[in-house]
C-alpha cells in the first residue's frame, strides 16, 4: 500500500470517527486510553482539506472537509473544558453538526 493510500484511510476513519453519535465517540476515545477527552477526535483532521486536494476530492468533498476543519476551529477557539469533554460531546451543537457534515462527507464517498 503506497502513502496516498494510507494517508486517505486515515483521513476517512478520523471522519468516520466524527459521524459517529456522542456515546459511540465516548467508547472509541476510552478504548484508545484518554477517557472522554475529545480532542483526539479532532487530531488527524490537521490539513485536512490540502490533503483531500492532493487524493484528488471533489469539489463539493472538499468543501465539506473545510467545514469540519472549520467547526472544530470554531470547537476550538471557544475552548472550555465541558466543550471538549463528555458533556460536550452530547450537549453542544457544534458537536452535533459536526457529526452531520462528517455524515454527508462518507455518504459522498459512497456514491
């Protein structure tokens, strides 16, 4: 398997992970060993858009790639400890229409 190859895999389980509903996402992060700490859901999507560009996604992927980079920017600037954390993850809507978007993106690739 050559590194485009592996590089879009990675990139498409970090999606995938983000669609998940917030108690899926809860499991996943105490599975990997950082209880409910979020961030690492929000990790492998760095560059994510110039990485898509280069796979060569369409347009209207690429577009929905920015938006997530963007709510987990908008996520980020508004930090708090509940944002990041289990209470976020099933209150606040950002989370929410993250989980939509990241949705759409894997329904697009499946097309």
């Amino acid at each position: 398997m050559n590194a485009e190859n592996r590089q879009l895999i990675q990139l498409l389980r970090s999606i995938a992970r983000l669609a998940l509903p917030a108690d899926d996402q809860l499991a996943y992060l105490a599975g990997i060993g950082v209880g409910d700490l979020a961030d690492e859901l929000a990790l492998d999507l760095d560059d994510a858009t110039a990485l898509g560009e280069r796979l060569g996604f369409t347009p209207a992927e690429l577009e929905l790639v920015a938006r997530l980079e963007q709510l987990l920017d908008d996520l980020t600037e508004t930090r708090t400890e509940q944002t990041w954390r289990a209470e976020g993850l099933r209150t606040d809507p950002r989370w929410e229409q993250t989980r939509l978007v990241a949705r759409e993106f894997l329904f697009r690739q499946g097309q």
